[in-house]
C-alpha cells in the first residue's frame, strides 16, 4: 500500500537538492470562464482575417459583436488583467475606444451583456444559458431590418401570390435546398413572405462555399441586405418555413392523383342561343369556358333555367378530353389567363334575382384552342389573353 509523504521524506529531499513543487489549483468563477471564451473568440477571428475586428455597419455581424465584445475587455481593468497572459498577438494594446459605461456602474449582468453574454437567471454564478453565436447573428439579422421605401412597387407582387396560392395556381413546399433561393423567388419565414428582389455576384467564403448578399422585401413593408446563407439558416430553422412555387398548371397530367384530382375530365367549349344584347351583337365569340368530370351533355341539360348559363340554351363548340387532372386548378388556371376578357353581363335567374354569371368570356374559337394546346405541353406559364390584339402573350410583353 503506498504510503503519503511525511515531513522526513520531504527534508530528505531537500538534502538530495530536490525541491517539491507544490501545485495549486486555480479556480475560476463562471464570469471569469465566459469573459475568456469570449476573449479567445476574438483571437480566432483575428488569426483568420489578420485583424482585430472592426466597427461599420458594412461588416459582417460577427466582426460588429467581437468589436463591442474586445472595447469592452479593453476598457475595464479586471477584464483586461484576466486576459492578458492570453494576449499574444497584441489585441489589447490597440486604441481604446471611448468608455461606454464605468465598470463600476454595471452590475454582474450588465457587464456580461455588455460581453456579448445572456443571462437567463440571477445569480451570475447558476449562468444557465450562452447564446450560440449562430443565435446572436440571427437575431442582430432580424433586428437590422430597415423600412422599404419603395414598398408600393413590391406590394403588388405579394397580392398576386397570394390570389395565386388562393386560387390554387400557386403551393407552398419545404424549403430543402440553397440553390432554390433565386432572384424572383417567394419563400415564407417567420411567419411572413418573403421575396428575393435582388441577388449579388455570388462569392466563396473562407470555407468554400458559395454565398451572395440578397435584397429580401417582407410583406410587412420593411427589408433586409442579408447573405443567401443567413436566408437559408432562418429558412432550415423554421418548422413552417416554405418556398412558394411558380405560378405553374401543377399536377394538372400528372399520373398521380392528389386530393382533388379526377381519373378523367373534359373542358367544354359553349355558346349561347340567348337573346341579350351583348351576345346578339358578339354571338360568334362570345363562349362559356368550363371544366366537368360529366358528359357535357349532362351537364348543360335544363341550361335555360340556370343563370350560369345566362338562362338559355347553349351550343357545344368544342371539347378537350384530359386525363388524371385536378379540375379545380384547371378551370381556375383557364379564367385567370382569360381574365381580361370576362364579360360581365348581369341577368335575372327565374326568381327575379340579378345573377352575374362569371364564365363567359369574349374570345375567339382560335385563341382558345391555341391555349388548351398550350396547357397540354406545358408552355402556358405566365401566359395571359390580350384583348386588344386577340391573341396570347406572356405576362410583361408589350
């Protein structure tokens, strides 16, 4: 069994010429621990970019948090005499900075806020929680929003995606990838949509991946120059956060069906035998487009007494046959491209009620094949009827 040493053993060695080292322990209180953390963050950011880190509002948010973090640690004696056998590339010795508070006038907590550290709970030393640098970036990101003065240019656009998501020519999808963060893109975080207006030439970061700074306009009038990467954190982190998809048919061929999809349906072309006006005077363009999972027979049976039908027989001009398609965002995808053609033609229903019927529009035959056609291979996208000229064009063309 080893025996401890005695007095003797230790005047022996004295005699041998051997001295005793004894050790002492250092102890640390938890303060001293974080404000050393957050000392040596600052060290590893200045051996990466050969600099202490700076103040402007064009650097990067971590350099701005270190900045603060350091002028602290500089100015308040027991900080800097703490960290200064640690300080061998000279941080401490840079200019000091105007003091932001006499160290005496802070309290544990102030002080530690002012170190870039959080406290959850008094007292300092029962320290729950630090946030994570991540953290801290992502809320200084929030924060630095600004108002966008030019708001009522992007107001439109969130009106009409949201009328698109409504009407179902639009869907919300998990945000997966950064490569999906394009300029022109919706996506929703936070619980708002947001749209990419801009993006910058994309660089690559010390760690080899790629990024770019983005114009991001918030449906709540306010913007953010953030980078594509603190876009696609605050997007991954989010559990409701989506990307909006394009204004596309969808699944309108697919050979999978979805909650709403027919096995088969047909897009009915009709025109009316009744006496308004209006029809009279445009008999041979005036057409009621539809979609029915029907025989189109059936469906237009007793046409004189439905207002849908303007309350009189009808015509059958044409027919499309279309398989495993969702009817509902087929008939919503053919009105909103015919919408500038609507007719709005107020009738009586057989109860001497007004009815506005919303399916007729004033178009040629040609036009509406040429669109069906388009439907079928997919070249439809963005496309909408122009009435002035009679024919199909993108949205934005002249």
């Amino acid at each position: 069994m080893a025996k401890e040493f005695t007095q003797e053993d230790d005047a022996l060695l004295a005699e041998l010429g051997v001295e005793v080292e004894t050790k002492k322990a250092v102890t640390r209180t938890p303060r001293e621990e974080r404000i050393i953390a957050g000392f040596e963050e600052i060290q590893r950011f200045a051996e990466e970019h050969g600099s202490a880190p700076q103040h402007g509002e064009e650097r990067d948010i971590f350099e701005r948090l270190y900045a603060v973090r350091l002028d602290r640690i500089r100015e308040l004696q027991e900080c800097r005499e703490l960290v200064e056998p640690l300080d061998e590339t000279g941080l401490l010795t840079g200019a000091a900075k105007a003091p932001l508070a006499d160290a005496e006038e802070l309290d544990d907590d102030a002080l530690l806020a002012e170190l870039g550290i959080e406290v959850e709970a008094p007292p300092i030393t029962e320290l729950k929680h630090v946030r994570s640098t991540a953290e801290k970036k992502a809320a200084e990101e929030v924060a630095s929003r600004d108002k966008c003065e030019d708001f009522e240019t992007f107001k439109p656009l969130f009106e009409q995606v949201q009328k698109e998501l409504d009407s179902g020519l639009r869907d919300t999808r998990p945000f997966e990838m950064k490569a999906e963060i394009e300029k022109g893109r919706f996506f929703i975080v936070g619980g708002q949509k947001a749209y990419v207006a801009d993006k910058g030439e994309t660089t690559i970061t010390d760690q080899g991946r790629t990024d770019a700074r983005l114009r991001v306009i918030f449906d709540n009038g306010t913007e953010s120059n953030m980078l594509m990467r603190s876009l696609q954190r605050a997007l991954n982190k989010d559990e409701a956060g989506r990307r909006i998809t394009e204004p596309t048919a969808g699944p309108l061929f697919s050979d999978q069906t979805i909650d709403g999809d027919e096995a088969s349906g047909t897009i009915y072309v009709l025109r009316s035998k009744a006496d308004h006006p209006l029809v009279l005077e445009n008999r041979e363009l005036v057409h009621k487009i539809g979609v029915t999972n029907m025989s189109v027979e059936k469906r237009i049976a007793g046409a004189h007494l439905q207002p849908t039908f303007l309350m009189a027989n009808v015509e059958i001009v044409a027919t499309y046959e279309l398989y495993n398609i969702n009817r509902t965002k087929l008939e919503n995808l053919i009105h909103r491209i015919f919408e500038p053609a609507r007719l709005e033609i107020e009738i009586m229903d057989r109860f001497g009620r007004p009815v506005v019927p919303r399916e007729w529009f004033l178009v040629p035959l040609f036009v509406i094949e040429e669109a069906v056609d388009r439907i079928k291979d997919g070249t439809i996208r963005d496309c909408v009827y122009d009435p002035r000229h009679a024919r199909l064009k993108r949205r934005g063309e002249a």
